[in-house]
C-alpha cells in the first residue's frame, strides 16, 4: 500500500511535469476534478524483464511480456536491472534500456499519444 501511494505520488508530480511541457494554462489540468471519470485509472503489475542471451532466434523466447504499447498516460518502471527493450518506431531494431541503479523509466503510453495529438 506504501509503495502504491508513493507511485502515486510520483504520477502527480508527472502529469504536472507533462502539462507544463505541454505549455498548458494550468499546471494541474491532468489532474482537475472530472478528469479520467473522476480519478485516476491505475494498474500496479509487477513484472520482470530478466536480460537473455539468445542462441536461437529471439522471436522463440516466450518467458516475459511480449511486444506492446502502453495504453495509459504512461507508465513508472523501476530499473531492476538490464532487460527492458524499447522500440521508438514500428521501422527500428528493439534497442537496450540502460539500466541505472535506484532509478525509474517513464514510458508514455498511447493515452498521452492520443492526449497529444502525436506529438509525443
């Protein structure tokens, strides 16, 4: 539950990060009243992706989450070590997240595309 209202937290002070990125009147639009049916939608998932060495075709390997978006505004992931791979366009090779220690990833998700317009 600690660790919930800490990320929680941290979405807080995200969305208010975006929304002055985004040259928005108010800092706090993301999070006024009526906003996303009147509260936030969160998911707390604890997933691991664990580093692999191939040695056949990567596409075989089925023990983590296999390719996709994330739906939401965006997501907090805490670095647990080398493993998350990301793809900046459907056209690119999947590259290395760096892993830093003591550290979160912020992915944005389609939400914040949509929300944007595609601009981010």
């Amino acid at each position: 539950e600690r660790y919930y209202s800490a990320m929680e937290h941290l979405a807080k002070i995200l969305f208010k990060g975006l929304a002055m990125a985004l040259k928005l009147d108010d800092a706090s639009w993301f999070l006024q009243k009526g906003r996303f049916d009147d509260g936030h939608q969160c998911a707390l998932r604890m997933l691991n992706y664990p580093q692999l060495e191939y040695e056949t075709d990567a596409s075989t390997v089925h023990i983590r989450a296999g390719e996709h978006t994330d739906y939401g505004a965006f997501t907090i992931l805490k670095s647990g070590g080398p493993g998350l791979q990301l793809q900046l366009s459907k056209d690119k090779e999947w590259i290395d997240v760096p892993h830093l220690e003591d550290s979160f990833i912020i992915n944005l998700g389609d939400l914040m595309q949509r929300l944007t317009n595609d601009k981010w």
